[in-house]
C-alpha cells in the first residue's frame, strides 16, 4: 500500500506511514497452553511478520502492529527490512513528522542516514542503533547509503505516557564499539538497553525503561534471562529457530512471540544457531489514539497533530 503526501496533511491514513512498514493484517500462527514449567514464562501468541512497503516503496515485514497483534503496550510497532536488492530499499523514508512516542532503530547490516528538523544528523552502519524522542514533534528522513548489498534493520515504535507526549524531542546515537557483548547463560548477548549479565546498555534516560537484547544461541543449549513478570515481553526470531517458553514452543525466523507472565524467559536450540530480538518494558496503561505517524491519547489530539504539520507548527517549541 502506497501512502501518498497528500494522504498525510488530509490525515486520512489509517496505519502508520513512514516507519520501517505500514499497518497490514495476519493472523496468529501459534498459541500457547499454561507452561509446563512454572517459573518459564509462556508464549501467548505467535505472528508471522507480514510483508508489505512504505515509505517511498521499500519492502519490510511487520510483526508488531499488524491486526494479528496491533500494538503490545508500550510497544506500538516492530518492522524489519531485510534485502539485498537495492530496489527493495534504495528509496528510502524520505521527510515525515511523527508526534507521541520513541522510536528505536537497530542496524545489523547496511547503511542508513538520519537527518531531522532539530539539526541531528547520524549515519547507522552495522551494529550502530539510534533512538528518537519524536515528543512534541519531529520531521525527520531515513535514507540508505549505499547503491546495493544488503540491507537488514529494524525499527520499534515505542509509546509515551500521557504527560511526556508533548517533551522536547531527543535523539541518541549510539555507535556498534559502545555496545557491550557479553557472554550470558551460555549466549551472546548484545545489550543495546537495559541491564543484563551485568552489563548495561549504552541507550539511557528512556522513559519506559525498556531492556533490548540481540541474542545469540549455540546449537543444543538452553538460554535463560531473569525478567520481571509485570513487563510486556517479547522473542522476534533473527535466523535459526527457537523453542521458547516451558512449553517449548518452535518460534522460526521472522516470527514474534508474545510471552505471558513469570520470572524466567527460557529458550533452547536443537541442532543449529539461533538468534533473537528479546525486548521487555513496563506497560503504560493508558488510552492510545494512532493514525499516520502520530500517537497521542485522543482522536482530538489527533486532529491537532495534523492541523499542526498542516500549518507548520509541529516543531514548534
């Protein structure tokens, strides 16, 4: 689904534009019985990334913010791109605003350039990750740098609570040397934020607290990572498979799994390599209003997310 310029000032799109995919349907692939194992936290729910395009035509997939899962408070959306076909990607995200929340990007492989209307400017190689306050406002573009090869990221929206909708908008750069890799429960593990293994990630003052992991799992071993039940969780499959939970439920690459409450979250490999995203965070409990690329609280505020990019006051201080 193309999303036009003239779709955005009227406000009238429906799913999210701009970001690493736009709002597309799936069903659930998977679901999980209580745990076999008490303190394993179990998978809920299993969804396919769907493929799709957006921005100005390239090919991503989307797990969360699909109509199988639309959003899993904090988390508003997760899209993957993954190509080595330059026409899959080479046009970019040219410049789009977005009001309401954060949105954290993830490089594994490429190049992608950051440029935004509050003068930040970045270059995302492999390993680099960036994390955006959009707040109040922000226009911002997200474009490759590089004529061909492959091109593999990730982008997770991230909602603010009610009282920090309207912050001053931030931007954090983070390059790959600065994240730490260490080894836990037997996996590599590269903490982007949060506290793991004894490590803590470099992405700081991040208002939902949030705890991202890139996990590597040798073959025939069993990962294990201590999570408070009360966080929303969940495993995105990178390459390989997973059996998650106490159930052991076989999550493959480009599928999310959606885990329950309890202490542990618990993943085993059988005879190959598997990597996963794991991203935890404190629900926010609020309502949550979305069209285009704004999130708010009410389709008033809404309303007055576009009226303001119409008129040219959304980064307005």
């Amino acid at each position: 689904m193309r999303v036009t310029r003239r779709d955005l000032l009227r406000g009238a799109a429906s799913s999210a534009l701009f970001s690493f995919g736009c709002g597309s349907s799936d069903e659930p692939v998977g679901a999980a019985s209580p745990a076999a194992v008490p303190e394993a936290r179990p998978v809920l729910q299993v969804v396919a990334a769907q493929r799709t395009r957006d921005g100005a035509g390239v090919a991503l997939a989307r797990s969360i913010g699909s109509r199988a899962l639309p959003m899993l408070d904090p988390f508003l959306m997760l899209d993957e791109i993954r190509s080595d076909r330059a026409g899959d990607y080479i046009a970019g995200f040219p410049d789009h605003p977005h009001r309401g929340f954060e949105t954290v990007t993830y490089m594994i492989d490429g190049a992608m350039e950051h440029r935004d209307s509050v003068g930040n400017h970045g270059l995302l190689r492999g390993g680099s990750i960036q994390w955006m306050t959009a707040g109040r406002g922000i226009v911002h573009s997200e474009m490759p740098k590089q004529e061909g090869g492959l091109l593999w990221g990730f982008q997770l929206w991230v909602n603010l609570p009610k009282r920090l909708k309207m912050t001053t908008p931030r931007y954090q750069d983070i390059a790959p040397a600065d994240v730490p890799e260490v080894s836990g429960s037997g996996a590599h593990v590269r903490v982007a934020a949060g506290d793991a293994f004894g490590a803590k990630g470099p992405i700081r003052d991040i208002i939902v607290a949030p705890t991202l992991l890139d996990v590597r799992v040798p073959a025939n071993a069993t990962f294990t990572h201590e999570a408070s039940s009360a966080q929303s969780a969940f495993a995105y499959v990178l390459d390989g498979g997973l059996e998650i939970g106490g159930e052991r439920i076989q999550i493959d690459r480009g599928h999310l799994a959606v885990l329950g409450p309890g202490a542990t979250i618990v993943a085993r490999t059988g005879s190959r390599e598997g990597r996963m995203l794991l991203v935890m965070a404190d629900p926010i409990g609020e309502p949550v209003a979305r069209r285009g690329p704004f999130v708010m609280n009410t389709d008033d505020e809404i309303d007055q997310a576009f009226a303001d990019y119409r008129a040219g006051r959304l980064t307005d201080g």
